[in-house]
C-alpha cells in the first residue's frame, strides 16, 4: 500500500481511507463543518481515546506514507495547554506501542504536531519540555540510533549526572533524529498546521503565509509511516536519565479537538 493525496472536509462523510478508533468514553461527532473528537468524563480506570488513522491492521512495512510530502491540518481544541488532560494531535508516526494491531514493539519514529499535558515527560529535546503544545520528530530506529544501544545502561547513569546531561546528549540527540519546538499558538483558536516531510528534513509552520521561516526545521524521520489524529486520556514518561511510566488519567467533563480540513498530498 503506498498513498499519493488524501482530501478530506470534515463537513463531508469521512473518506473510506480513514479508519475509526474509538474506546472507552471516547467519540466522534459533527461539529458544523467540523469533525468533532472528543472525550466525556474519560477516568483513569479505563484508556479512552478518540481517533482516525490509515494502518489499522496493516505491518508496519505497508504503512502508507513516505516522503516527501505535505500535511495540512485546520483545528483547534476545547482547552488550552495545561487544561487539556491526556494526549493528542496529528501527523505520521510507527505505531510503535501496539495500539491497533498484532505488532511488535519497536522504537518510535514520528513527524508530528503533539501534545501531552503533566505528568507526561517525554524529555527528549535538552531545551523543550516534555509535555505542552510542540512540532516534533523523532527517528530512533536509525542505524546510527541503533549503535548506541550496547551503551543505553551506562548512559542512562550517566544522564543523572546533570553536567555530564547537559554536556552529553547534545551529541546523543541528533542520532536519534529528536527535533521539537514548542508551538506558541492558542490551541483553542482556530489554526492551519502544516507538515512538510522530507527525506532529510522535516519543516512544521503554524498559519504560513509568504515566505515565513518555519517553526521548526528538524531532521526528519525515514518512512513509512502511518497517519493519527487523536485524542485520548493517557500519560507517558520517558527521559534520558532513565524514568520510564505509562498511564492513565481524570479527563472530567468534555474535551475536544475540533478538525475541519485535512490533505495529505506530495510535495
């Protein structure tokens, strides 16, 4: 399988590309002329999650996209940064924790818009945090990524030293294609996401308009890899020092992502 462009108004029916995942106190429903994603009074006894993907079912080596590409995405959420509970977001990633199909796991790869609220910490970039609003990649199934896995004990020990932290990942970081920026946007307005995915580079811009810098410009991911839009009540946990965590959370009342547009096309 091996996609060339998706169009989709959310004001139509959903295109027969896409495949629903929805569990727990997750759902989807219109919202005008937009698609709503949404959880309703989510705990943290049972995962929920509200989604639309294109690998369901499928190996990860037939998972539909590779570069180079461009992502459009018209959105916004219920709750501003901090407010939101769980995670979300939208973009290419590997699947890589076994959500939607009989899988192995793997390490991540992932060219993204996404968000993850406390007490997610996913510290990967040394000068993002490791939740909020960001553009970010990932590609820690490159070989030179691989390499450095007979060392992970003794640099895991050593990343709890903070001198040596600071001094080491910056050489550690760019093996694993990480690249992140916090997005400065409101989340709760209305705004265009777009995602350019190359074979080396991978550039995100938040409204573009003429010839704007990109917010981030980051190595990019190598393909394929299978697109997510998602909203869900979990939290997760991974730094270099060696905290590890996964769960879920309170989501009380209702918390959405609206979308109203999305094209995947080439570039």
């Amino acid at each position: 399988m091996n996609a060339t462009a998706v169009y989709q108004d959310f004001a139509a029916p959903l295109d027969p590309h896409w495949k629903r995942f929805v569990v727990g106190q997750g759902g989807l429903e219109p919202a005008g002329a937009a698609l709503r994603f949404f959880t309703h009074d989510a705990t943290a006894r049972r995962y929920s999650d509200a989604q639309i993907d294109d690998y369901q079912g499928l190996p990860r080596r037939r998972f539909p996209w590779r570069p180079p590409l461009r992502l459009t995405v018209r959105a916004r959420f219920s709750h501003p940064a901090g407010e939101l509970r769980g995670t979300a977001g939208f973009g290419f990633w590997n699947d890589p924790f076994m959500m939607t199909g009989a899988r192995l796991p793997t390490l991540p790869r992932a060219a993204w818009f996404f968000y993850a609220s406390p007490p997610s910490d996913m510290k990967l970039d040394l000068e993002t945090p490791g939740h909020g609003w960001k553009a970010a990649t990932v590609d820690a199934l490159r070989p030179s990524a691989l390499l450095l896995a007979p060392l992970a004990p003794l640099a895991v020990a050593l990343m709890n030293i903070p001198a040596l932290y600071r001094a080491l990942w910056p050489h550690i970081q760019p093996l694993l294609r990480v690249g992140e920026m916090m997005i400065p946007a409101d989340m709760t307005a209305w705004h265009t996401y777009m995602l350019e995915w190359g074979t080396e580079r991978a550039r995100f811009w938040v409204d573009p308009q003429g010839e704007v810098p990109p917010l981030l410009d980051a190595p990019a991911p190598r393909g394929p890899l299978g697109f997510v839009l998602w909203l869900d009540n979990q939290y997760m946990i991974a730094t270099p020092w060696g905290r590890v965590g996964w769960g879920l959370l309170d989501a009380p009342g209702r918390q959405w992502l609206e979308v109203e547009s999305l094209a995947i096309e080439p570039c």
